[in-house]
C-alpha cells in the first residue's frame, strides 16, 4: 500500500508540470485509504482521506491542482463541503490534528467560460466546489459559508490580498486559527503547498466501474 501511494504521488506531481487534471487509475482506486466516514442528513455516506494521516503522506504538502490529481487516481477528489455539518466534520478532523492549513475543491471560476453575468463579480459570486460541481453561495452573504472575517490584511474573506503581487487568490483553503479567527476558509493562491483531504467521487467511481467489470471497489 506505501509502494503504491509513494508511485501515484510521484507520478500526480511528475504529470501536473502541463498541469491537466489527473483520470483515475483503476488498481489505486481499488486499494484506495479512507479513514473516516460521515453520513450526512439524507443518509448519504462520504468516505474521506487526510493526508496527514497516512505515513507515506504524512508530511507531503502540494499545490492545490497537485492535490485534486493525487486524490482524482484513487477516485476521490479534493474535499467539498457543501453542508455545515460536513464543514464542522472536517474542522474538528483538522484541529484534532493540530494541522495548520489544508486544500479543499473549492475554487474560483476566474477562467475561459467564466465571464457568465451570474458568476460576476468573480470574488462574490464565482466560488464553487470543484470536486462536486456545487455552487457556493455569495461571499457577501456570510451565513452561506465559512469564511473568516479577517487575514493577512484585517480584511473579511475572500480578500485576494496577493492580487497586487500577479497571484490571484482562486484556491479556498481552510487555516488553522492561522489569524486568531479560529478554524476558518480563506482564498489562497493555489501555488501555495499543503496538506489535503479527499473525499470518494462518485462520477469517478462509477467511471472505473463501467470500464472494468468484476474490479471491486
């Protein structure tokens, strides 16, 4: 199972150099760690790793496109969290762990095809999970999601602080009391390197299953 997890990892990050989202791979979906499982209130459940907690993963921190592609060849992608009680799930997962920062699939759609009247302005209404396809709802209303009310700059989140640097903070990552503000989502420019959470997909489940009869997963 390292031998494996060590190989993917390897060749995720070998492959994002013409950064392309990764298609899974059938035996590493099958051998696939998940940790911990939550139900949610319409009975679904949702398996999930933390990369903290495998030891060939342990201390691995990567850029945000480099964790969905590891998490997308074990059939899972990068962890959405489109209900509170999920959002709570994973917080309390992250401060057990006394871990800093982590990648979620939440991502801003400031790309070709976004230029659509319902996601302007990109900061308020461009947010969604990547991993699902969900919409996030407006950044300006604050009960809708968890972003902090404060950063590097004092101000309420998402800030696109590094904006004036060429960086444009697209990435939602959740920080650690990272500011004071407790555990809590910020935008970060997705070159950044962290920890990751992944969560099954099941489009990419399903994916495998239909391209290989009999494999289990």
């Amino acid at each position: 199972m390292r031998t494996i997890w060590l190989m993917l990892i390897l060749v995720a990050v070998v492959a994002n150099a013409q950064r392309r989202l990764a298609l899974p791979d059938p035996r590493s979906c099958a051998n696939r760690v998940r940790h911990a499982t939550y139900r949610d209130a319409r009975g679904v459940a949702h398996s999930y790793f933390f990369s903290w907690e495998h030891q060939p993963t342990r201390s691995l921190e990567v850029d945000w496109l480099d964790s969905r592609n590891i998490c997308r060849r074990h059939c899972m992608d990068a962890v959405s969290l489109e209900t509170p009680q999920e959002n709570e799930f994973i917080k309390q997962r992250l401060a057990r762990g006394n871990v800093r920062f982590i990648w979620t699939s939440g991502r801003k759609c400031n790309f070709n095809g976004c230029d659509r009247p319902d996601l302007q302005p990109q900061n308020i209404n461009g947010w969604f999970w990547s991993g699902s396809g969900a919409k996030i709802g407006p950044t300006t209303q604050r009960n809708t999601g968890d972003w902090s009310n404060t950063g590097g700059y004092g101000q309420p989140q998402p800030d696109n602080r590094e904006a004036a640097q060429g960086n444009d903070e697209s990435c939602l990552s959740i920080l650690n009391n990272f500011y004071n503000d407790g555990v809590k989502w910020h935008d970060v420019a997705c070159h950044h390197r962290k920890p990751f959470v992944c969560e099954d997909s099941d489009e990419l489940l399903n994916f495998v299953l239909s391209r290989n009869p009999g494999i289990r997963l």
